[in-house]
C-alpha cells in the first residue's frame, strides 16, 4: 500500500542547503518535507570546509541559526599566501571592510537541524528509490520507498538539493540541459588533526612541489591539505610522509613551527569546476551541488549553495505571500549570474597555485609573476579580497 503524503515544497536532500532553504520556508509558514538517502548521523559525520562569506553570515543569521557561530566561529580579516619562501597577507578588513568566519560545515548542518527540530518540520531519512514526477504541471510528485513503503509526495514545488549524483539534476530532459565541466588533473589529499593551527588565518602556499593550504577548525583542530595525483588514495600516505611532505611545500618559517600529531581523519578530494543550465525545469529547482560544483580552492562551495538558497527562498516566499511568480521564473538566471562569478574566482584561485603536471617552464613563469603582481598591486588584492569575502546577493 502506497502512503500518501502532501506537502507545500518537498526538498530533496538533507544537508545544509536543504535544512537552510527549509528553515527559511519554515519561519514565514510554509510547509516543507526534507528526504534525505542517508541518517542523520552519516550527514553529520561529513568533514567539509568552513570558511563563510558575510553574506552567509547574514542569512545565516535570518534563519535564526547564527547563535553557535557567533559565539564559536573565528573572525578572519585576512589571508596569507606564499611562493615558496616568499609570503604577504591578504587584509580583507582594509580592503573591503569586511572577514570571514571560520566555522565547520559539520556545524552548520548541526545548527540546521537543530533549528528544524524546533519548527517540527518533518525530514525522512534513508529514503530510496526517489523519482520526481510532473514538475511541467501545477502537481508535481516525489515517489520513493522509506521504512520498507512506497511513498508518494504531492507538491507545489520541488527542490533538489541532493548533489551531482542525485536525481534532481537528471530529471531535467537531457536535450534541455546544457552542462559545463573542467576536471583538474590533481586533487587535495586532507588530514584533520589534533594540533594546534600553525598560523593564526588561512596560508595558501604555493611551491614547486605543488600546493598546500593550511587551515583550522578551531585553537586544538587543524585541516591541512596538500596537491596529489588525481588518482591518489588517502591509504597510499602514512602520516608521517604526508607531514614531511607539507613542510616541504611551506615557507621555512612556517614549516618550522608546524606541530605534527595522529590524524582524525584523512582523505582525498578530486577537483572539478561544473555547472548546469538552466538551475529550474517547470516546478523543480535546483540549489548547491545539484546545480553546480567549484574546486574548494576559493572556499566557495558552500557560500555558493547558501546565495542559491538565499534567492529561492526569496522568491518561493514572495510566491506564497502575494501570488507573485516573476521572481521564481527568473530564479535560474538570477542564481547563475552568481555561480559563474564564484566559478571564474575558484578557477583563478586554482589555476594561480597548482601545478599542472608537465606544465611547461612559461606556465610555471607566469604563475610567479602572477603571484608577484598580487602582492605588489593593491587594486588586483582588492579584487581578490572581494571575491573572497563574497559578492552581494
């Protein structure tokens, strides 16, 4: 026997775009249903970046979810980067007047679902079998399995935030999708370790054996990632080859004050630039990495996701509050002027400091004078201070 169920905007996925679009939804009354393939203690087991813009921060903040973050989170008004043993700051707070928060996606998520506890809003977990139906007619369904039933979802609108490997994206017709894509030839082997951070703010470090970045979670948890192979795995490095590795790919200083330790976690991360057009199809709208997916270099993955929900929830609010549908119809538009924007910096930011395998001595040239220029030209540190702070919704 098939369960009924009717909801005003079912959303696919249930991690933080999801939760964020739902609580937004929530608070000005509108139904939501979250499904989500996996339980919540898998999605609050996924170790992401956290670097928020301000104007995460913001909605954020308008989604009554900023208590935690603002007490917890770190303010940084600059970032460091290298060349070899040549390093300059970033002043972000000079430049534009503004920071950013360092704050795990780990505990966004938490604070989302924390939040939509409190609304008692429902989300389905270990969901199977999702299929979305009618979304070119005014009564579009999700049909899936959970708990061992069919489920059938009826709907004015459904959101997919359910990644590139969801169904969302594969239900707009093929011949009405346009994809783009780049895959870097390298990715990002990480480590989270218990030890303090080696700099107080962000170091992207760039040298001849390849890139490093080194980043934190808090004053005792640091996240540290150095370019690999884009086949490697994270079993292929001991501990002790990755730290030696990393200290040969940071400014001497640096490297000499790193404290090593065990690792809590270790992984391999592929870079990939992509994005889809259009981010809607009829009644079906795509948000986060369902839509498009950037290499973590410029921190913009989740930002990028956070200004999709932002325009939505906009305009499904609006929907709801006077009948009004030009914003929803300009939705895909109005998000990808956006996305294109934080695709451009991610691939700026990545091609300035990797190394291409078997790049010629030009390419490697160009990348130093490039670096150069950064640091001797305050208006090319505006441009990307601005970027990585975040552009306006």
């Amino acid at each position: 026997m098939t369960q009924h169920l009717r909801t005003q905007v079912a959303i696919i996925g249930g991690g933080p775009s999801g939760l964020l679009l739902g609580q937004l939804l929530g608070l000005q009354g509108i139904d939501t249903l979250i499904l989500e393939r996996q339980t919540r203690a898998h999605v609050l087991s996924r170790i992401r970046a956290g670097v928020l813009e301000t104007g995460t921060v913001d909605v954020l903040r308008r989604a009554g979810c900023a208590d935690r973050l603002e007490r917890e989170g770190f303010i940084h008004h600059g970032t460091m980067i290298s060349c070899d043993d040549d390093q300059f700051r970033i002043d972000f707070e000079a430049l534009t007047g503004q920071s950013v928060t360092v704050y795990g996606q780990t505990e966004v998520t938490r604070d989302l679902y924390d939040a939509r506890d409190t609304l008692g809003h429902p989300t389905l977990h270990e969901v199977g079998d999702v299929a979305i139906h009618d979304v070119e007619t005014d009564t579009p369904a999700v049909h899936l399995t959970h708990g061992g039933r069919k489920v059938q979802i009826t709907c004015d609108y459904v959101v997919g935030c359910d990644g590139y490997h969801g169904v969302s994206r594969q239900t707009i017709p093929g011949d009405k999708r346009q994809e783009f894509e780049k895959v870097y030839p390298f990715g990002w082997l990480g480590v989270l370790s218990e030890t303090p951070p080696v700099e107080d703010e962000l170091l992207y470090a760039s040298s001849a054996r390849g890139f490093a970045l080194c980043s934190m979670r808090n004053e005792n948890l640091s996240r540290y990632y150095i370019q690999c192979p884009a086949k490697t795995t994270a079993e292929a490095w001991s501990d002790a080859a990755f730290w030696e590795e990393l200290q040969r790919r940071l400014p001497q200083d640096v490297a000499a004050r790193l404290i090593t330790g065990t690792t809590v976690e270790k992984s391999v991360a592929q870079l990939r630039s992509f994005v889809v057009e259009p981010m809607q199809w009829g009644r079906l709208f795509l948000c986060g990495d369902a839509a498009h997916i950037v290499p973590p270099t410029g921190a913009k993955g989740l930002n990028t996701a956070v200004g999709d929900v932002h325009y939505l929830s906009d305009a499904l609010i609006q929907r709801y509050a006077d009948g009004c549908t030009k914003a929803l119809e300009g939705y895909s538009a109005t998000a990808l002027a956006r996305v294109w924007k934080a695709e451009r910096f991610s691939w700026w930011m990545t091609s300035l400091l990797h190394h291409v395998p078997a790049q010629s001595s030009f390419d490697t040239r160009m990348q130093t004078a490039e670096i150069a220029f950064l640091r001797a030209n305050r208006a090319a540190q505006t441009v990307l201070a601005q970027n990585y702070v975040g552009l306006p919704f």
